[in-house]
C-alpha cells in the first residue's frame, strides 16, 4: 500500500518552537491514495502558536469541518453500500438500530400497554381450557391417588396427577417426543393451545419480534431419575446423549420458540414456586419496554417423581391428609398441614394491545402490573407478617398506570407455608 504524507499545516517560526505546551495537536492528512481513502488522525503531538492569528485559527476550523463532513459522507454511502448487498432483509442494520432505539425510547418514556390473548393448560382436571375450566368452576378436584410409580413405602401418596400419553397428544413426531421430559411436553402442548386461543399465526409476524419465556422450579427431574437408573443398573455407556438437553431448565423455551419459529427474547426462570409468574412478569417487561410485541409465557412442572415426592415429604412441606386427599390443599385455612404436589402447565400469550387490536384479537384483559421480592429469611418458608408478599403486591399496584378501585386480579406466587 502506497501512502503519501501531507504536509502538517502549522507555522514554524521561532516563537512555536519555544512553545512547550502539549495540549494541542496538529492536524495530520493522511491520505491512503490506493484505497482512495481519506482520514483525519489527532493524536500526534505537536507544537502550535500561541498567539496564532484568528485567520488561521478559523480556516483550520473550516478544514476540520470540511473533513468531518467527508467522513460522515463515507460513512453513510458505506451503510448505504450495506443495504444494497442484503436485499433480502427490510433494512439495514443501521437502521433496525434506529428503529428499536426509537422505539425503546418511546416505550420507556410511556410504557406500552399489554393484554393477554390466549390460553392453554395442561392440567389434572383436563387439557382442553373449555374442560378444564367447567370442571374448575363447579369445584371440582384434580386430587387422586398417585399411579405413576409404587408409592407403598410413602406416607403421601396423593396428588395432582395428570393423565398423560404424549403420542396421543399430537405435539410432535413420535421421535421427538421421545426426546422430551415429561415436562416440556407439558409446555409444548400448552403453548399450542395458547397459540390456537390467540388465533395468531406467527408465520405472518416478525419473528424478531415474538419471544418464549417458560419457568419450571425444577426443570426435567423423570429425566434425571431416569438416566441414573441406567448409569446404576447398565453403565457409563448406556446414559443417553439426550440427558442434559432433556433435563435442562430452558429447554421447554427452546422448543416451543423452535416449533414457531420466533427469534426473539427466550428466556426461562427457575424461581420454585415463582417460576411462572416471574417468566410472565418478564414478557410483561419485554412488550412494555419495545423488545417484543408478542411473548408466550408461563411455567411447566413435572416434578411428581419417586425422588420429588420423597424430597417434598420429608422436608414436611407436603399434606398428610390422606384420609381426605380432595380437601387437603387448604392454604388459607387455619387447620392447613401442607401442600399437595401436582403436575401441569399452564401459558398465556401476551400481546402489545395495538398489535392485538390491528389483528382483531379478542382481549382476555390486561396485564397492567408487576412486582416481585424476596424475604431473605427462612429457605421454605414466607415471612410470618407477610411482608414480601405485601411488598411485591403493593409494587404491583404502583407499577399499574392509574390503577382502578374494581376489575383487578391480584395473584401471589409463592405458596402459604403450613
């Protein structure tokens, strides 16, 4: 490369070689004649005039602007050059980065609204919402005794168990169900219905702009039950590959954002009883802010295995009630012993409410607050005044604009201890 030097434009009288000072710098052209490249570098120290006449001080100026307004030229036929060699893509880079911080900064000087367009459940009492729903309102118990394994050396032998036979459940291929946990099946199936419920059809949105956020307390535990069984019984060889993607806690994200297709946020929680409730308090966060428009979310658990149950029982978090196995969860009753381990999903699909208005979406309601804390006491058990859940509730209530006296659903997220 052939590189010719200009010229420093600075007098060299006697009076500026006397001057020491090095505070200013000199102005040296660049110029890079096989790339027809031209460049301003300012880092070379020099000596200046102090008493440099004001002719001269505002022709530099003048150059100086003359050459930040060629650079600035360069550099927008460059972004322009970007645009012309990716025809496939709606806009540059450039300018999807103008765009989003457009948005985020709109979004974050008023927060968007957001509404909740779709649901689906997995559930003791029923898949279908319509089911489960009736079966709910006329009271009904999803509270039986456990089959999926011998619970004859328990004393809980009770819970929420779902009836569940994933071929029949079309979520996938045979093949690929048999490389998910029990409990991203669970989610998998939720989240069609929820899609399904919305009416939305993602193959017409913005993938960039649709996201998954499911939380799980405990993630793939039948699999990691299983998978020692086998290293026990059969050896190092025999552990399936397929362990860790099937145990992992996001991989319920991963799969639902796959069978969609969506490319935005994909994020899972793993807050035990608060698993659900943070990943949707999180969507709520990315619609309100512009990172998304369009966020399925909620929580999937599986965890009712012969070591969750154990786990659970002897840690006397569980109901001993088994003289009456329907009437044993009782959180806010006096005479409460525990609670009762259960199995299911449950999503939402949330959208940012003009995005579901220009669609014809029907609007469920609207998601307008959300508040989360801790107690940093006890590891099991809440705070006996109350006061998280008072805390988070009431950063809820202030996190909704102009919150109304009526109409408002109010949920805690972590369960009454005994």
């Amino acid at each position: 490369m052939e590189m010719h030097f200009l010229e420093a434009k600075r007098d060299r009288t006697n009076e500026a070689q006397k001057d020491t000072r090095c505070g200013e710098k000199a102005v040296v052209e660049i110029a890079c004649m096989s790339l027809d490249f031209r460049f301003v570098v300012r880092s070379v120290p020099t000596l200046i005039m102090r008493n440099i006449r004001h002719g001269q001080r505002q022709q530099l100026s003048e150059e100086r602007q003359e050459k930040q307004e060629a650079q600035a030229g360069k550099a927008q036929a460059s972004r322009e050059a970007v645009v012309r060699r990716v025809p496939h893509r709606p806009q540059s880079v450039s300018m999807l980065l103008e765009i989003t911080g457009e948005k985020r900064m709109t979004s974050r000087g008023m927060k968007r609204r957001v509404v909740v367009t779709g649901l689906g459940v997995v559930t003791p009492l029923g898949r279908a919402m319509e089911v489960f729903w009736d079966r709910l309102v006329r009271g009904e118990s999803g509270i039986s005794p456990i089959t999926l394994f011998d619970v004859s050396g328990y004393r809980v032998q009770f819970g929420g168990q779902v009836a569940w036979d994933p071929e029949q459940e079309n979520i996938s291929n045979p093949k690929e169900v048999r490389r998910l946990d029990r409990y991203a099946q669970f989610a998998m199936a939720a989240a069609i219905d929820a899609v399904a419920d919305a009416g939305i059809d993602f193959q017409k949105e913005d993938p960039y702009r649709c996201g998954v956020a499911i939380g799980s307390g405990i993630g793939g535990l039948n699999e990691f039950e299983a998978q020692h069984e086998r290293l026990l019984t059969k050896g190092v060889d025999k552990v399936s590959p397929f362990f860790i993607p099937k145990l992992l806690l996001n991989i319920a994200s991963g799969h639902v954002s796959t069978m969609f297709g969506v490319k935005g946020t994909n994020i899972a929680a793993a807050t035990a009883c608060a698993s659900a409730s943070n990943s949707i308090g999180s969507a709520l966060r990315a619609i309100q802010y512009g990172d998304a428009d369009v966020m399925l979310t909620g929580g999937s658990e599986a965890a009712l295995t012969p070591m969750g149950l154990a786990g659970f029982q002897n840690m006397r978090a569980l109901s001993f009630r088994s003289e009456a196995p329907q009437q044993a969860s009782r959180p806010f009753d006096a005479d409460r012993d525990g609670f009762v381990l259960s199995e299911g999903a449950g999503l939402v699909v949330l959208e940012e409410l003009e995005h579901a208005k220009r669609r014809g979406a029907r609007i469920y309601g609207e998601l307008k607050g959300y508040g989360a804390s801790g107690d940093a006491g006890h590891i099991t058990q809440p705070d006996e005044e109350g006061s998280g859940a008072s805390r988070a509730m009431t950063m809820a209530l202030r996190d909704a604009p102009e919150p109304s006296s009526s109409g408002w659903v109010m949920w805690p997220a972590s369960p009454l201890a005994p």
